[in-house]
C-alpha cells in the first residue's frame, strides 16, 4: 500500500507538517518527515513477513520430502542390521555370506548397511536357507523387507496379486477394519485350519 503526499497540505513551505491520506481512510497529521519513512519500512516489513511465510512454506515441503526418504532409509537399515545380526549369529562372514547368496560382497555388504534393498523372493528365500531362520525369523524377514521398500512383504505380494478377493479385502478392511477386526479375522482363520 502506497501512502500518497497531498502537496497542498504543506503548510507555509514546511515539508515536515504534511497531511497523508491512506487509501481512502481519514487524513493523517503527521508533523515529522521520518513517520512517512517508517509506514513505507512497515509496508515493506509486512512484503518480508509474507516472503518468510512462502519461504518457510517451501522449507517444510522440503522437510516433508527428507522425512520420507529419512524414514525409509532407517527402514532399510532396520533390515541390514537383522540380517547382519542372524548372520553374526551363525558366524559367517559377509565374502562367505555373499557367495553363499550369489551376489557380490561389496552389494551384500550395502544391503545390511542399509544402502541398498533386494526384495525378490528368491533373494530372500536363499537368505533364510543359508541363515537356517525359523519360521517367525523369517517372517520378521519379510516384512523388515517389505516395509524397507515401501512394499508388501515379498511372501505376501504373489497371494494378493493372484487372488482378486484378498485385494477387494484389503481395500474394504483398509477403510473400515481396527486392530478388533483384524485379530477376530485371524483368529477366525487359525481355528479353521484345526
């Protein structure tokens, strides 16, 4: 917002009693020449002000993005540090533990460090062989995997992609199921099998 100088306010070749109107409002005695420096400061305060609030805007998306990707490379080192943890366990080294699982050291050693995932089904198959991993270990494996690419567990994704009624399942649980449900469900399931 300008302020505008009415030119015939100044009284008796005064410039510093001038007589300012702000858009439309009443008009303004003002009796130092440094109160018309400080609204344009105000007005440009308040052009900064709006600057800092778009500025901090874009800096939280950004914020936004680094959490996500923080929070899926804590995913993937969450998994590196099981697998090491198993493998420290049955004492064998990583060149050991590479060859065993038909990859290189150097890309075994970035997947327990947490750089790098691989998911597929096989990999992870031959992991739980060579590390003899029972049945919860390995479906800790899974999941571990999974969340650390954003994906379903690797043991589950074939069964939902091959069975069209567990995916409009899950799409209707996703909305309506709690913890409840889902423990209802399952429980369901196991006293089925007996």
């Amino acid at each position: 917002m300008l302020n505008l100088v009415n030119r015939d306010s100044v009284t008796d070749g005064n410039p510093s009693a001038k007589n300012i109107s702000f858009s439309g409002a009443e008009s303004v005695q003002r009796d130092r020449p440094y109160d018309i420096i400080r609204t344009n400061l105000d007005n440009q305060g308040i052009l900064r002000r709006r600057q800092r609030r778009i500025k901090i805007s874009r800096m939280s998306a950004k914020c936004e993005r680094l959490q996500e990707w923080w929070t899926i490379m804590n995913d993937r080192q969450v998994f590196g540090a099981f697998l090491k943890e198993k493998r420290n366990a049955r004492l064998i080294t990583v060149r050991a533990m590479a060859e065993m699982v038909d990859v290189g050291c150097g890309y075994y050693s970035d997947i327990e460090s947490g750089r790098r995932c691989r998911i597929e089904i096989g990999f992870l198959e031959k992991i739980i062989k060579v590390l003899q991993l029972s049945d919860d270990d390995s479906k800790t494996l899974y999941d571990l995997a999974g969340k650390a690419e954003q994906a379903a567990p690797p043991d589950l994704t074939g069964y939902i992609n091959n069975t069209p009624k567990a995916r409009i399942a899950l799409r209707v649980a996703k909305e309506t199921a709690t913890d409840e449900d889902w423990d209802y469900f399952a429980k369901y399931l196991e006293d089925k099998e007996k």
